[in-house]
C-alpha cells in the first residue's frame, strides 16, 4: 500500500452565513442575524458588497435532518446532538473569522484547537485513559493489517482525555466540519485528530502519551505528521530522513514536505528511517518537538487552495531526540501509518460530503434569484436537471461512508470501500465544484463568494491522503485485477 | 429554601432557517425545518448552571411543553448542566394552540409542585415574540419578577437584578421566591461539550401531561391567517436633503 503527496484530509469549503464584520458580541452576533433572518428579503448579490440581507440565505437542511434519529443507518441522537453542538463552535468561532484567514494565508490553530479541545471534539475516539503499568484492549479486528484497541480507565491510571467513542462518532464529526467555509480549517483539525495521533494513541508509550497524545486530545499543543517528503509522496517506502541510533538518541536527517500546521505545530509525527532493513520494515514513527535546535521550518507553501491552512516545509538537521520517543515498536511505523489510512480516507469523505451540500444548495438559492432571459437561472432545465444529478451522486457516496462505517465499526476490514469512497469523493467534488461555478457565471468567478474557493480547495482531494491513482490501484488490488509478477 | 431552579426551554425553529408560510396561510412550515433551543432559553440556563457552579441553588431543572421532539431540547439543557428533566406533553392542535397563557399556569403548577426557588426562562421566544410568559407565571404565583435580565447575583434571600429597559439600566432588589426573564447580554451560553452531552444520557427526564398539573390548555386564542411581511419595494435615492423632503412631502409621509 501506498502513501502519497499531501498529507491532509481535504475538504472544500462550505455554505454558512456569509459573516458581516460587525463589532458584535457573539451572542448578539447570532441574535443579530436572527433579526435579519426574520425578513424576507429577496437574496441580493453586490458586486464586492457583503450586505446584511446575504446572511438571510438560509441555512441548508442537511440530509441528516430529514431522517428521524431512530431511522439513522449509523447515527444515534448522541451523534446529532454532538453535531449540534460542534455547528455552534463552527458558527460562532470559526466561520466568522475563515475570510480573514484565508487571506492571511494561516489560522491560529492554538486558539481554535483549544476551544474544540475543551468541548471534547479533539478526541472523539481516542482512550479515555489508561492503566499503570499496562493498557487492557477491548475489541481486536478480525480483518488482515488491522488492529484496533479500545482502551478504557482502570484504577488510577493517566487520563487522556479521549472519548473512547467509536469510528461514527469521528465521521459525524467529520461531516459537522464540512460546514466551515473553507477546506484549509477542517483539514488543520483532521490532521491534529485523525492523522498525527491515531498511532500514537494506540501503540505510543504511557510516558509518550503523557507528553504528547494528552494535550494534543486538550487542544493544549498543535500536532502535524511528517511522512510525504519532497521525493516521496505515494510511495511512502521510498523517504530518505534517516534517524540514526547514537546512544540513547536519534540523529535526525531529512526534510518532509507538505506538512500541515508545519508553521505552528508544537510536535510532529514522524516517519523515518531507523535501520537498514527491507522498506516496509525499516521505519520508525517518532514524536518529534518542532522547538528542538535543527528543525528548520524552511518555508511556507503557497498553494492553489486550502489557504487558511499554513503548509510547511521542515528540514532535520542533525536533529536529536531521545530513544524512547518512538512510537511503539522500531520498524513497524510504515505498519502503523497504514492501519489508520481507512480512517483518514472515510474522514475525508465525511467532510466533502457536506461541502457538496451546502455548496448545491448555495448554488440553487443563487440561480433561484438571478434571472436569465426573464427566468430564473434555475427554472433552465439544464440547470435544475444538472442539479439534481450532482445531488444524487452526493447522496450516492454519503451512503457508501455510512456503510463503510457501519461495517467498520463492526470490525471489518473496510480498506476497499475507503478507497472507493476517496476516489469517488476527489472526483465528485470536482465534479460538482465545476459544474455550480458555471452556474454562478461571473460571479462564480470573483473570491467573494464560496463556490470559487470550493473549486480550489476541493481539487486537493483527488491528490492529497491518497492520490486516485493509489486508490485505484487499491481497488484493483481487492479485485485481483492486477498483472501478477 | 430549596435551592431548586425551574428553567423553562422551548424548541423553535433555528434562527438561521428561512421561514416558509403554508400555502394555506394557517401557520409556517415546521415539517422537516431545523429546530433548536430558543436562543434565550439557553441564556437562561447557562444562567441557571452558573448560579450552581457557584453553589447559590442546588438543582436546575429543565422543563419543556410540547410534543417527542421537545425531549431534545431538554437534553440540550441537560448538556449544558442541567440535572434532570421535566417534559410537559403536549401535542397535535393542543400543540398548535398553545400559548403564553397556558405554558404559564403550568409553570406556575410545577414552580408549586417543585418548591422552586426560582424560575428562570427567556425574555421572549423568537418564533412568537410574545415576551409573556415570564409575566403572567410571576402574576400566577404571586411572586416578584425581574424581567430583561443583564446580570443577577444573588445575596442572601434577595435577588439583585440588573435589567435592560428602554431609557438605559434599572436595579432592583426582589425576594425570593422570583421569576426571572433573561435578556441578550446576561451572559454567554456554553458549549455543550461532548463529555457532557455523553453524561446527559444518564440524566432522567420526567414526562408529566397538563391534566396531571390541573391545567387547562384550552386556547382562547384563534390564529385568523398567517402572512409573509409584504414585499420589500425598491428605495429611490435623492441627491440632497431638499429632494428627500419634497420626496417625504410628496409621498404624504410629513
């Protein structure tokens, strides 16, 4: 199995309000624009103009709510009133800000992950804690190169501050993101949440765990991963940062590429190479702080998309870090990046799926308005017939992640419905970004509107956390569909 | 005293939701539309948990009239740190009906039933904009109110209420015990944080009905028609003060 280029989880923007940069408290933020909601005005688009009225475009309702709880494939009223209240984070401390962000080129992950930190969002299905002297598993997968453990409290043991839920409640948290307006933020979190701690969580140390799993799940210290290099993306066997053994310490040498939060992350997960030995055997995942002298944070990539999100790229220059910060067993880190892909490729699903939504959606209460030859834009066949067809395809791929989930959750091995589900999810949201910008004609094209940035930053899915080329051949491979040597 | 507090919280339609009238003009859509807790509810029991937290009262209690659904929004209370629950049952057009008045007497019933020492609700709910039901529940029980609420503190038996009126602030000091509305600025709800809302699970929600309590919900009010505001018309811009008051002249409005 291969790993690829950018590491993220990718998603594209989403409808919410368009946020007036008003002086307001919060709480009369949201009451504020409830007072405006409560007209009926006729959605107005100025050129340029951001007025109060574009905050009466309602809200889409999203799939979700029109199932009753109890009728959910995978969802409990837990799950909804989880959502719930992650949308009100999203709603009053995220969106307002995602414009400024997004021309700023960075957010400030410390202060967002902390306010998710502390509403528990960070560590959905992280342990809760774990035992002196020892964790007990609960649940082991049946299924070939998966291995997952619950780990539950004992009698006075480290508290990690994780949930202990299971994988559903991760994807509900995945979609409730997808309601951000920007794809940068929610791949910041899917980075910190699904991407640099699902190994450490499961195989770290209890000292490591200690120092990095506890704050990270607290929202305390920004983490980011280091795998893909300049040289290596898809093929993940192929990295040259070496960590060389030299006493009790590792000598860093390499540079990673395409690291996410790299800018302002307090530690990195890294993948090396720690011995000689054949590829998928030869690496080591190691808990790296960034403030350690040699780690050089070369630049700041500038990218077609994702803006918000601050893309680094971090030299290693005879870096050293103490032996016991590896991540389980030396040589089986290259194992233990793979066994948490499923999850990452499902959480990426999770946060297009919605993006897609709310951007049909956005895109309907548009061409319902704008009229074209005395009609409105939508009433044109082509457009309402286009439409529609791009929803059931959103539709389509929201039921191959719950089912996915639901078996993953069960214990199966989902790899080749992941990968169905990624591939299908990169190529769908360009899909669907392409053809609603058309829609929106000029404005489409202008940055003051949210399908333009949709278009950017979505076109990362088919490239980053698993390029359509890898899943493809994932595909095949379960297919047995590839030449044999 | 009991340290009991009563919080009255009531399911609406999401503020961010575009309201639909019925084609037959008899209400607004709520099938299928997005409901939440009413913003100042949950002002009101963030007030509630405060005055806990600092050990003032010793319970909130979460109490909602309507039909299932209104369970969930209880269960937003719950998670925010509310200890138990009561669901008032009321359904289909006795739902449709119900009003101030009625949700009045049955808190006044329960606030008795319950020993409150307070009850706490928002000054008004955004779906009626009635502001009544605080009122008529302190004018039911007898008890003193401190309505538009922007900071209380509690000192010994008495109440201290700051209260948002039209010419500025008024303080007043009122007994317990009180009915209090709270308004925009009282305080800044929490987040429900996913541990409290796993917690919440395990909190007890009471269902009672309004013959239980001796309330009639008969309304005595009958909704006629409901209609969107009118369209917006286009405005006319003026080049000076002269031209905006021949326009006012012309158009008999001075």
């Amino acid at each position: 199995m291969f790993h690829v280029g950018i590491k993220s989880t990718v998603c594209a923007c989403a409808h919410g309000r368009l946020s007036t940069k008003m002086a307001l408290p919060v709480g009369a933020l949201r009451l504020n624009q409830l007072a405006v909601s409560r007209n009926f005005y006729k959605f107005t688009c100025c050129v340029g103009a951001r007025s109060l009225s574009d905050n009466v475009s309602s809200k889409p309702v999203p799939s979700s709510a029109t199932e009753v709880a109890g009728d959910h494939l995978i969802y409990t009223r837990d799950h909804f009133a989880l959502q719930e209240s992650l949308r009100k984070i999203v709603d009053q401390e995220i969106n307002p800000h995602v414009d400024q962000w997004e021309a700023e080129g960075t957010f400030p992950a410390h202060k967002v992950f902390k306010i998710l930190g502390n509403a528990g969002f960070l560590g959905v299905n992280k342990p809760v804690g774990q035992r002196d002297g020892g964790w007990w598993s609960h649940g082991e997968l049946k299924a070939t190169n998966v291995v997952k453990g619950f780990f539950y409290p004992g009698g006075g043991g480290v508290e990690y501050g994780g949930l202990g839920l299971d994988f559903s409640y991760s994807i509900a948290v995945s979609e409730e993101l997808g309601n951000i307006r920007c794809g940068g933020v929610p791949m910041a979190i899917g980075v910190q949440t699904d991407m640099a701690t699902p190994a450490l969580a499961r195989f770290g140390s209890a000292e490591l765990k200690e120092e990095f799993l506890l704050p990270s799940i607290a929202g305390d210290k920004v983490a980011c991963l280091g795998v893909s290099e300049v040289g290596a993306g898809s093929d993940v066997s192929s990295i040259l940062t070496k960590a060389v053994k030299k006493g009790d310490e590792y000598v860093i040498n390499g540079g990673k590429m395409w690291t996410t939060n790299g800018t302002q992350a307090d530690w990195i997960c890294l993948l090396a190479n720690t011995s000689d030995g054949p590829p998928h055997r030869n690496k080591s995942l190691i808990c790296l702080p960034m403030n350690l002298p040699g780690v050089h944070i070369a630049r700041k990539i500038e990218k077609l998309g994702m803006w918000s999100s601050d893309t680094a790229e971090v030299f290693f220059d005879d870096v050293r870090v103490p032996c016991k910060n590896i991540v389980g067993q030396e040589g089986m880190g290259f194992t233990y990046q793979m066994l948490q892909f499923q999850e990452e490729r499902l959480w990426a699903v999770g946060n297009i799926v919605t993006m897609m939504d709310n951007i049909i959606q956005e895109t309907i209460q548009y061409t319902r308005q704008r009229k074209i030859f005395k009609l409105p834009v939508l009433y044109h066949q082509s457009v309402n017939f286009r439409l529609a067809e791009l929803q059931t395809e959103v539709e389509l791929l929201r039921s191959l992640l719950h089912r996915a989930t639901a078996l993953y959750i069960k214990g199966n091995d989902v790899t080749k419905l992941a990968s169905m589900a990624k591939l299908k999810a990169g190529r769908l949201a360009r899909e669907v970004g392409d053809s609603c910008l058309q829609y929106w004609g000029g404005m489409g094209f202008t940055s003051d509107v949210l399908v333009s940035r949709f278009y950017r930053d979505s076109r990362l899915l088919s490239i980053g956390g698993g390029a359509d080329e890898v899943m493809l051949a994932i595909i095949c491979k379960y297919m047995d569909t590839l030449p044999k040597k | 005293m009991s340290g009991r507090v009563l919080v009255g919280v009531k399911r609406v339609i999401d503020y961010a939701v575009k309201i639909r009238v019925k084609p037959d003009n008899s209400g607004v859509v709520t099938d299928g539309v997005k409901h939440s807790m009413n913003p100042f509810c949950e002002i009101a029991v963030e007030e509630a948990v405060k005055l806990k937290e600092k050990k003032f009262i010793k319970e909130v209690v979460a109490v909602s009239c309507g039909p299932q659904q209104a369970q969930e929004t209880i269960r937003t209370a719950l998670a925010m740190g509310a200890d138990r629950g009561i669901h008032v049952e009321v359904t289909g057009k006795d739902y449709d009906t119900l009003g101030p008045l009625q949700v009045s007497k049955i808190f006044a019933a329960l606030a008795k039933k319950e020993d409150a020492q307070l009850l706490i609700l928002g000054k008004q709910a955004i779906d009626d904009d009635c502001n009544q039901t605080g009122q008529m529940t302190a004018a039911l029980l007898d008890w003193p109110q401190g309505t538009f609420a922007s900071e209380v503190s509690l000192e010994g038996d008495k109440i201290k209420v700051v209260r948002e009126i039209d010419g500025g602030l008024e303080t007043i000091k009122i007994n317990t015990p009180a009915v209090l509305t709270a308004d925009l600025r009282l305080n800044t709800p929490r987040y429900a944080t996913l541990p409290n809302i796993m917690k919440a699970k395990k909190k007890k929600i009471a269902q009672v009905k309004p013959a239980d309590l001796g309330v009639d919900i008969t309304s005595r009010l009958e909704v006629l028609r409901v209609d969107e505001p009118p369209q917006r018309l286009a405005g006319v811009t003026v080049e000076t003060v002269d031209d905006l008051v021949a326009k006012l002249k012309e158009s008999g409005t001075i």
